[in-house]
C-alpha cells in the first residue's frame, strides 16, 4: 500500500455556511478549524492547504458558558511601556462580534505561513446576510 500525499493543483474546495447563533464558542470553533485545515477529507496532508472554506453568519448570538462574557479578558499591546489594554467579550460583542469567533479559531490552527493562509478562508458575519451566495455554500454537516 502507498501512501499518496496530496497536490496543490488536485485540491477542490467547497464552500459550508454555518450558523452561529446558540453555539457554544470553543466546540464551534474547533469544528471550523478542522474544516479549514481539511481535516474531514480523506486526502489531508498536513503540510498542504487542503481545507475547504467557511461562511460563519449570526457570530452576535455565539454563547459562552459560565461568567466568561464578563470575565473573559483580551489583552491588546502597543508596544510601549505600559500600554497594554484589556477589552472583554461583551465589549467584543457590541462592537465587532467577528472577532470573537476569528480568534477562536485563529488560536486552534498551527502558527506558521500555512495557517495564515488558511484563515484567509474564513469569512465572519455579525448578522444573517452575507455576500458569498453565488459560491452555493452547502449546511455545515459536521
């Protein structure tokens, strides 16, 4: 048996449209980051971009368990001294709810060239509109 290893120009991708609201954010966004790595095909490789892409809509009503909407905190650094700034998730929500699904995410995927490639797939909606529906993005069965 050989193992076959897959190309960059033998790679389909597929669109999946996934709806955020009542999902818990850390189980969402492990499934996204799979997706996006091309974990659910049969011809993975981990060194080749194969994951498909990925349309989050409703990223306002994502739920997170326990006190983190308050407690939760991201910290921001300009690079001067004592200029660090925190925000928190509700902060997030009112303002840009993307973020909050898109560092999920970012944070699940490996850090290197590869990865930055690979969240340029991932396309974040607040609401239920989104411009990708000439791409026909199919339910997101995993």
């Amino acid at each position: 048996m050989k193992t076959t290893l897959a190309k960059p120009a033998e790679i389909e991708r597929s669109w999946y449209l996934v709806d955020a609201s009542e999902e818990t954010l850390g189980r969402l966004a492990v499934r996204i980051a799979n997706v996006l790595r091309g974990r659910h095909k049969p011809s993975y490789t981990p060194h080749i971009d194969t994951g498909d892409y990925v349309v989050v809509i409703n990223a306002d009503k994502v739920k997170l368990t326990g006190k983190k909407e308050e407690q939760k905190q991201y910290m921001f650094y300009t690079g001067y001294m004592g200029n660090e700034h925190y925000r928190n998730v509700a902060d997030f929500r009112a303002k840009r709810p993307e973020f909050i699904i898109e560092n999920a995410v970012k944070g699940m995927l490996p850090k290197n060239k590869l990865a930055r490639e690979m969240i340029k797939k991932l396309k974040v909606y607040a609401g239920e509109e989104h411009p990708h529906g000439a791409q026909e993005p199919t339910s997101f069965p995993f």
